[in-house]
C-alpha cells in the first residue's frame, strides 16, 4: 500500500464523506473511490460501509485505522525531521535580547517553534551597555537590537515593534513630580557614562549629547550594565532614559518613570552577523517579518 493510498483511507475515516476527503487532498472524489476500493481489493474485506447518505468504518476498517495511524504519523514526523535537517532548520539557535524585550517577541518565539520543532532555541540576555559584544562574539546568533544600526558586518533584519521613551529617576528627583519631561530639559540633568564602545549614533537614540537647541547634556557615573544603572538612578546619581515598557518590568518603589514629550519611538529589529547567516536565521528572521509585515 503507498503512502498516498494510506493517506487517503485514513483521511476518510476522519471526515466520513468522500467529498470532503476529496477536497482536503486536492483530489477528485473518484480517485478516491478508486484508491479505496483498491486497497479493500488488496485486503480482501470492505473497509467502510456505504450508503446514500452515509459512509461508515467497518470493524475491519477500524481495526486498520487503529494500527496505521501511529504508523503513518510516525513516518511523516520521520520524513519532515529529515527535511529541516536537510534546509539546516534543526540544531540550535541562540537568540540575545535585553529584559523584557525578550517578552516583546514572544509571538515570533512561538511561530519559529511551531514551525521549527526540531530546532533548539537559547536565550541570552545582552547587556544593553554593551549590546553589539555578544553578537559579534558569536555568542548569539540573533540579536534584538535598537535601531539604526549602519554596521558593515551586521544585517538589519525585520522590526519587530516600537517603544515610546520614558525617562527613569529617582522618586527625591526634583523632577519626580512632573507629568512629562521633554529634551531639552536633558541639559539640565545628568546622565549615566559608560566606557562602551557603543556606536554614538545608537546611544545617542536615549541618551543625546546635546539639547534640541545645542546645548550639552552631562554625563556621569560610569556604569557597566543595566543594574548600575538602575541603581545610579533609583539613588539620584543620574537618570535613564529607556524603553518606556521598562516601567513596567523594573517598577521599583523609589524611581519614576516620566514620558519624554519629543523622543521618537525606539524601533527594535532582529540583527546578525552577515557572514554567519544560516537557515536557522532565516527562519526565525521570517518568522519576525511575517508577523510584523504592518509595522
């Protein structure tokens, strides 16, 4: 019996109509009938019992569903591993994102795995410091990253969502009180420093150098990772500005969080190294892009 003819017989005894059998393969319902009584030839016994208006499992028809079945759902698993094996969509892929940004993409984590099953997702958590280290290491393979990115070695891949900014300080901040902060007032705030080497364009998307109307925005304690910051800030050293999803992930009770009136959205996208893209990528790269085709 070939793997079509099993197939046929098994989605009959599903729908009991060999019309929608018929559909459901994209085949005539003659063919159908054809392959079915081909194989009750074969066996020697009908298989179902026809009428007018119904068509019914026999006891031998049910006893040969129940034992191909597993059979038939074991080989197609078998023969699609194989074929993600063969595309180079099965292995391991380890995916970087900061906080709760992995959360942001849970919706494109979820489609690459219903799609890839034999594909093994890691999670790495980049520090924003420091956001294009582990990339470049190979440490991850794709990371979520702010834009711009204009890096000749990296690929720009599909933005995945928006942020609107908000400006984290201390609750004694003489600001705290405030509805809203805008750039300018930047000037008259300090901001944290870090010895990254963090392209300027991309810390400058938070953190600017200068007002709107020129002026200088201070830098000051130096920091190495998110947690400096979060503690610079919550004691009053510097304040942050950062994707205003933070307030809802770090809402510790002595920062504020402040919408910035003027700062644009931050639009996050997949990145890669251009040498090091593979099939995984790809997919999980086309995962993003077909869940995100409106932003």
């Amino acid at each position: 019996m070939e793997l079509r003819d099993i197939e046929i017989f098994l989605t009959l005894a599903d729908e009991l109509h060999f019309g929608r059998t018929a559909a459901r393969l994209h085949l005539t319902p003659a063919r159908v009938s054809q392959s079915i009584k081909q194989q009750e030839r074969r066996i020697g016994g009908p298989l179902f019992e026809r009428t007018t208006h119904n068509v019914r499992l026999t006891p031998l028809g049910r006893q040969l569903r129940d034992e191909l079945a597993p059979l038939f759902h074991g080989v197609r698993q078998s023969v699609e591993r194989a074929r993600q094996t063969a595309s180079g969509t099965s292995g391991t892929l380890t995916l970087g994102t900061m906080g709760p940004q992995a959360w942001m993409i849970d919706k494109i984590v979820q489609l690459f795995q219903t799609r890839h099953p034999n594909a093994r997702l890691l999670h790495r958590d980049i520090n924003s410091v420091y956001p294009l280290d582990l990339l470049r290491s190979g440490d991850v393979d794709v990371a979520l990253l702010w834009l711009p990115i204009h890096e000749p070695d990296l690929t720009v891949g599909p933005v995945t969502h928006t942020s609107p900014q908000a400006l984290m300080l201390a609750a004694t901040h003489p600001y705290a009180d405030r509805d809203s902060v805008c750039r300018e007032d930047f000037g008259d705030l300090t901001f944290i420093a870090h010895n990254s080497s963090i392209p300027a364009y991309m810390e400058e998307v938070f953190q600017p150098f200068h007002t709107p109307s020129g002026r200088p925005v201070p830098r000051g304690p130096l920091v190495t990772n998110w947690e400096d910051q979060l503690k610079a800030a919550s004691s009053g050293q510097a304040v942050i500005a950062a994707a205003a999803e933070a307030a809802r992930f770090y809402p510790w009770p002595n920062l504020v969080y402040l919408p910035i009136r003027d700062a644009p959205s931050v639009r996050w996208a997949l990145v890669w190294r251009t040498a090091a893209e593979t099939p995984l990528v790809q997919a999980f790269a086309q995962a993003g892009t077909d869940l995100t085709a409106d932003l």
